[in-house]
C-alpha cells in the first residue's frame, strides 16, 4: 500500500478550496488515515500487501481486530483518494453531448437538476460523511451517502464522484457555511475524470 501524492499542488485549487485546507487536509487528514493503517496490519503483512480496495470491498474476511481499522482508516485513505482525483484546478467541464451527460439527464431530469439535488443531499447530510454519484449495475445514476468513511455497496453500485463533508474539509474558509463550500466545490470538478469513470468497465483502476 502506498501513500498517493496529491495531483496537484496545495494551492492549486485557490480560490474555491484555499491552500491551508489543502494541505492540512492532505499532509495530516489523510496521512493521518494511512499512518494508522499502517501502525494496524504491522501484524498482518499479507493485508498490507494486497490492494486496499479488496481489502475495503471484502471487510468481512478481515480478522475481527482489525477490520474497524481498515473500515475507518483504510476507508479514509482510500475515499480521500478517489476525492482528490475527482477534481482539478478550475475544473474540467461536462461535455453535454456525451452519454454521460445523457444518463444524468435521463436520471435526474436535467443537469441542472442533477446539481441541485446533488447539493442538496450534501449540505443535508448530518454528522461527517460522504456524498457520492454512483451508477449502479444497469447503468442506473443515483446520488447517495455515507457516514464516516463508507464506501456505497460494491457489489451494487460504481462511484463516479464524491465530496467530503466532514468539516476538515471546509470549516477554516467557510466555517458553517456547508452549501457555499459546494457551491463552489462545484466549480472544481473533473467531468472528464466523472465521465472515464462512468464509462469504465471495473472502479478499481480509478
Ligand atoms: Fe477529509
């Protein structure tokens, strides 16, 4: 397992996510996640060694003493992940004339809609969670989300998009202000990447 560098540099998501938050959230947030891992399985090389989301997907083979480690910090690591890699500076914008653009379409009644509802569901979220895009296994896109560091079910859906609201992601510029942080989150996200991974056959070569 390894820690994965941040795609780009702390302040490269300036103005919408400031730096400070960048890098306290990836040099202690998700270190943090990946450190304890670590300090867990010291006793169990052959978890180490496989990949995380196996690990995450399969919770209940992991030994009963350490599955709440991998579950929260292996959860942690991996969602941050998959959370830095859904956006890019300044954005990357929807092409509305894709099958991608289509489905959000036929699923939510229009892209606009899509968005409020997405917003929506995580400003209402309470407590620390995630909120997600999936497309389930007919193609099916839904908004849903998890508490902690839950990931959707495997064997049912496919994460395409995910914003962190726990509040390390956003209290030092916005403190309370959840639905400003999203709002302008919205403006960070790779479609190009949401779309790949729409498009893709399996999620776990995000
Ligand atoms: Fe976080």
């Amino acid at each position: 397992m390894v820690f994965q560098p941040l795609p780009y540099a702390f302040d490269a998501l300036e103005p919408q996510m400031d730096a400070r938050t960048v890098e306290i959230h990836y040099t202690k947030h998700h270190r943090g996640y990946f450190d304890k891992l670590e300090a867990s399985l010291k006793g169990y090389p052959e978890y180490w060694k496989r990949p995380l989301i196996d690990l995450l997907t399969n919770l209940n083979d992991i030994p009963e003493t350490v599955r709440m480690s991998v579950r929260n910090n292996g959860g942690g690591l991996w969602v941050h992940d998959f959370f830095w890699r859904s956006m890019a500076p300044g954005g990357l914008s929807l092409n509305k004339r894709n099958a991608f653009a289509a489905a959000l379409v036929r699923d939510f009644g229009s892209i606009e809609k899509f968005e409020k509802d997405f917003k929506a569901a995580a400003a209402s979220f309470f407590g620390s969670g995630w909120t997600w895009l999936v497309r389930d296994t007919a193609g099916k896109l839904w908004i849903l989300s998890t508490p902690g560091h839950d990931l959707p079910t495997a064997a049912k859906y496919v994460p395409l998009l995910v914003v962190d609201v726990w509040e390390h992601a956003y209290y030092l510029k916005y403190q309370n202000r959840r639905a400003e942080f999203l709002d302008n989150w919205w403006q960070l996200i790779d479609w190009q990447k949401v779309e790949k991974r729409f498009l893709a056959e399996s999620w776990r070569e995000d």
